[in-house]
C-alpha cells in the first residue's frame, strides 16, 4: 500500500493492491468533531475550502518577455489535474484546506519517488533542540495521520497549510478552539430546537399537584404515574385527577432568540473572514454590496491562503533548479472574479482600447480561436499598432526636424 511507503517505501505491486474502496472505507472520520455539526462553523468551512480549491494550480514560468503556463513542465498535470492516482486537484486541495481550517494545520505529504501529493492531518511537530538528528538541514519532523496509519517525516517533504493562528511560526491553534464558547452556545441552540419540535412545538409546561402530600414514596408513585400518561411525541397529554397544568410562556421572541442566534452565526464567520451573506444572511446585503464582499473575500482572506500554499509549494516541491530558471506554482485568481457577460465584456474591452491586452488576448480570455495579426497592440489614438505610433505623429506635426 501506498500508506506503507512512508516507512517501507512499498513496491509498485503493492500499490497496485490499494483499492479507492478501500481508501473511502479506511478514510478520516466522516465527523471527527462535535464542531462539525455547528452549522455556521460547517459552512465556513465549506465555503473557503471550495473557493481555494475551484482556483487552480498551475506552474509557470518568468521569461524575460513576460510570464507563461510551463505545460510541458513535470509537475504540470500533477497540479492542475491529478496529484496522486486517487484523487482530482480539486478533491485534494480540498482536503488540505478542510483539515488545515479544523485543525489549526494541515498537509500534503510529497512521496519523493514519483512527486504525488498526499493530503494529511498533522498530530504533532518536533522540533529538535537539542541536536539529536544529524545535520543542519533536518530540524524539524512532522507526525502526521493518513487513512488507516501513521508516518513522519522531515519538514522539507511535506507541505504544510497553517490558517490557524500562529505565535511561534511553526505551531498553529484552531480558529474552534479560540471560538469554542460561541460554538457551544450555538449547538445548544440547535439542540433546542431539535427538542422543541420533537414535542411538537408545544412549550414546557409547569404540573401542579392540588392535594398537598409530602410522603416521599407516594410523591414517587405520583410522578411514575404521570410519566406513564405522558406522550413525548403526541401534541396533547392526559393529567390525572388533582393535577392543575400551567404552560411555561417564555416564548423565542420573548428570550430573543433569533437575534442571539443571528449575532453568533455573524461572529463565527468574521473569525474565518467571510461576510454575512456568505453564510446565507441576505438580511443587509444588495446586489452592489455583495460585489464589493466578494472582492474583499478574495484580497482579505483568500490571499494570503494561495500565497501560503504558493510558497510552500515553491520552496519544498520545485527543485533548485526549476526556481533558478524562473518557475514558479501560482493559483489561478481570475476564476474567483468571473462576472456576468456585459461587466465582463466591458472590462476586456477597456483593457483592448488602453493597450493592456490585445485582440487575441482578448479572445483567448473569452474561449474564442485567435486571428491572424491579432497580436498586436492597439491604443487609443485612432488604434494604431504601437510600433507605428510615433511615425504617425510625426507625419501629423509635419516632420520630425523642426
């Protein structure tokens, strides 16, 4: 098996023999955390690991004319398509992001034989201070957890995704455990109102006996008989003869319930950076605003998530070599700022008249088959090429010599 090579480096044969069957059934917990099952705190999660991972990687490389997609680079499709035999780019970026935002820290483990990358949950950090492992290079080791088994492994092969906070720069606590008050508070709120409708959303109510008995077994007798005659799941209850019901009125409006509820969902999802409508709260936003959190989603929180990753990738998955001619691993942004046709056609074609692209850049950003001479740069004066430009100018003013 795969899992087996971080110790025993396994043969191809074994490989082979690692079912994705057997990868789902021997996989992480389908809810390793009560937090989980917070439904704001779900959907922070959700919503960041889907926006990191529908972004995707590719490798490119500096010329001195610009920059460009490094397709016949190595390591291209493992990043874009498939960075191990049994998952998508998509599937596994995922599962970084998910781990590293509930765990505080998160990683792929790099299988130096063949460069597949491997997401997994990191379980502890050693850092050597007292100069046990040989060399300069080896200081830190990572423990991490994978389907089924554990491994460890150097710094330098595995990357790591630390979004919790951080006050050494190589630990990292989880956004749930500086939130864990707020979070608690909300399952209880979900807890209650899974109960108000298991007893169909009939409200407490307050049973008085009308005879006064203070014998302690006959008060027994008395309670074991009423809980007989109760119905938890029905809408209606029998009280026995000298029994008086009074309802309980505290109502949700009255405890202010939604309010409290809608105050905490907006606190946990400021903590991970997202915006009140991001999470399903449309109540104060509009069409324009939205935009503008979107956008401000992008720069203030995913940011600084793709340059993390960026430069790890970088450092420990590109060789010395590769870095030195210029390549580099970058996400691609554009997808997160996709807009609808017309604002989409305005922005192109404001970049087309100022010379920022041209027309064939323009087609390419759009899907469409390039033109011949389309490569040429137009700008705003009467759209001439550029090259031509100052010959042009000199013929209006009526020579160059004056």
């Amino acid at each position: 098996m795969f899992w087996d090579k971080i110790e025993h480096r396994n043969t191809e044969e074994t490989i082979k023999k690692y079912t994705f069957s057997e990868l789902i059934n021997n996989g992480f917990d389908s809810v390793p955390d009560i937090e989980l099952k917070e439904t704001t705190y779900f959907k922070c999660i959700k919503y960041i690991s889907e926006s990191v991972a529908k972004c995707p990687i590719v490798v490119k490389q500096n010329k001195e004319d610009g920059e460009y997609e490094a397709y016949n680079h190595s390591l291209y499709e493992k990043l874009r398509l498939r960075p191990n035999p049994y998952m998508t780019a998509i599937d596994c970026i995922k599962a970084l992001v998910v781990l590293g935002e509930h765990f505080g820290i998160g990683g792929l483990y790099i299988d130096r034989i063949n460069n597949d990358l491997y997401p997994v949950k990191i379980r502890n950090i050693i850092i050597d201070d007292n100069g046990l492992l040989e060399g300069n290079l080896n200081k830190v080791l990572v423990e991490f957890n994978m389907p089924n088994q554990e491994g460890s492994c150097f710094d330098r092969d595995i990357i790591l995704y630390k979004p919790g906070i951080s006050f050494d720069g190589i630990r990292a606590k989880a956004t749930k455990e500086l939130l864990w008050s707020t979070l608690k508070t909300n399952l209880k709120g979900q807890n209650y109102l899974g109960k108000l409708f298991d007893n169909g959303l009939t409200n407490k109510i307050l049973i008085q006996l009308a005879s006064d008995i203070k014998d302690e077994k006959e008060l027994k007798k008395i309670q074991a008989k009423f809980k007989r005659l109760y119905d938890n799941d029905g809408r209606f209850i029998t009280a026995p003869a000298g029994y008086k019901l009074e309802t309980l009125n505290l109502s949700l409006a009255d405890a202010q319930f939604e309010q409290i509820r809608k105050l905490s969902r907006r606190e946990i999802a400021n903590c991970f950076g997202l915006s009140p409508s991001q999470i399903g709260d449309l109540e104060d936003s509009n069409n324009n605003n939205m935009e503008m959190q979107n956008l401000s989603f992008l720069t203030d929180t995913l940011l600084i998530k793709f340059q993390q990753i960026e430069q790890e990738l970088d450092w420990k998955y590109l060789s010395t070599g590769d870095r030195k001619n210029g390549f580099k691993c970058r996400f691609k942004q554009e997808v997160m700022l996709r807009t609808d046709p017309k604002t989409q056609s305005e922005i192109i074609n404001s970049y087309v008249q100022s010379g920022v692209y041209s027309l064939n850049d323009a087609k390419s950003k759009l899907g469409i088959p390039k033109v011949e001479g389309g490569d040429s740069i137009l700008v705003p004066s009467g759209y001439y090429k550029l090259e031509d430009l100052s010959k042009i100018t000199v013929k209006k003013g009526g020579g160059g010599d004056e």
